[in-house]
C-alpha cells in the first residue's frame, strides 16, 4: 500500500534534481541523500527514495530508526513502511517503539514490520507486554502482531495472550499472560 496523498504534486522539494533523477539511473544515491528526501514534498521523490533504500536492506536500517523520531507524519511513515518492508531484526525495538505513534498509520506499519520479521520479534514483543500493558495503542498493534503469527506451533502460546488483549481488562491481565508465555517460549 502506498501513502495515500501528494502524489502528484509538483516538485517543491529543496533536494537537487540531479539526485532526483539518479534513481533508477544506475547512480546509487547515498542513504543520507535518500533520508533527507523522504522529506519532499513531492510523493513520487518519497516513493523512489524509499524503494531505494529497501534495495539497500541492512545499511538503510539504522538511519531509518532514526527517521522514525522524526516530527513530521509522512517521513515517518515513510521511514516505517521502509522498515516494515526491509523486515531486519536490528529494527524490533524501534519498530515496537512505532507501535505508540500518535499517528495510525505509522502504528500499523511498525505492526507489520514485527510481522514480517517473524518468530525473532515473539520474544521482545511479549516482554513489551510485559513492561508497558497500560499503552492502549501498543496493546492494539501488539495484538495485530500476534494475531497473524498465531499459527502452527505458537497457538498454544499466543492464543491465551490473543484472548487477554481482547478481554475486559487487559491493562492487568496481560502482563501476567505475556509472562506466562515468554516462561512457555523458555520451555520450547
């Protein structure tokens, strides 16, 4: 899914058009130019920022954690379907940190980016639980998360934690519950 809005707005970006034009033209921009332009105006500028610096994989991810602390929506946004589409591990901890955006859409992309990374994420998004229960918003991207991974042989540890963030009071019940399951994980 791409980001809905300003994409085809006329360039208004301070970004050189050279750099703008080097993509896809088999000059490989810096991450550091492609970050900043993650900040354009322009919709199509962000779109081919991003799709480059998911081909850049793990060398894009730390300066696309620190793109997720930025003020403006879009960027991140942008920083976050980046991440979400990188899927590397070295991104859990930023992409749980996504799941408390004041913004929903950056919420539900960290969500997705944990889902993508698979089984390595189980473990440090139960101890979120664990640790930050009373978050409302981060119960519900957690639940997301462990909604599409409840599957094989994680049902019988996840479905209890599933059932407690859907019950009448999760803030006291899931902490208890997580830690159930992370002792669960342990016993693996």
């Amino acid at each position: 899914m791409e980001r809905p809005g300003n994409v085809n707005k006329t360039h208004t970006s301070t970004t050189p058009k050279e750099s703008i034009a080097s993509i896809g033209q088999g000059t490989k921009p810096t991450v550091k130019l492609l970050i900043s332009m993650l900040a354009s105006d322009d919709g199509i500028v962000r779109v081919k920022a991003r799709r480059q610096l998911v081909s850049y994989k793990a060398r894009a991810v730390s300066p696309l954690i620190k793109t997720l602390s930025d003020d403006r929506h879009w960027v991140r946004w942008e920083a976050a379907k980046a991440l979400s589409q990188i899927g590397n591990q070295r991104s859990i901890q930023a992409l749980l940190g996504a799941l408390v955006d004041r913004e929903f859409d950056v919420r539900w992309l960290a969500a997705e980016g944990l889902i993508r990374i698979g089984k390595k994420s189980i473990v440090p998004v139960l101890r979120a639980l664990v640790q930050h229960s009373d978050s409302h918003w981060l119960r519900e991207g957690i639940h997301h998360v462990l909604y599409d991974m409840n599957k094989g042989d994680l049902d019988k540890v996840l479905q209890p934690v599933l059932l407690a963030l859907e019950g009448s009071e999760p803030s006291l019940v899931v902490p208890l519950t997580a830690r159930a399951a992370l002792n669960a994980l342990k016993k693996v």
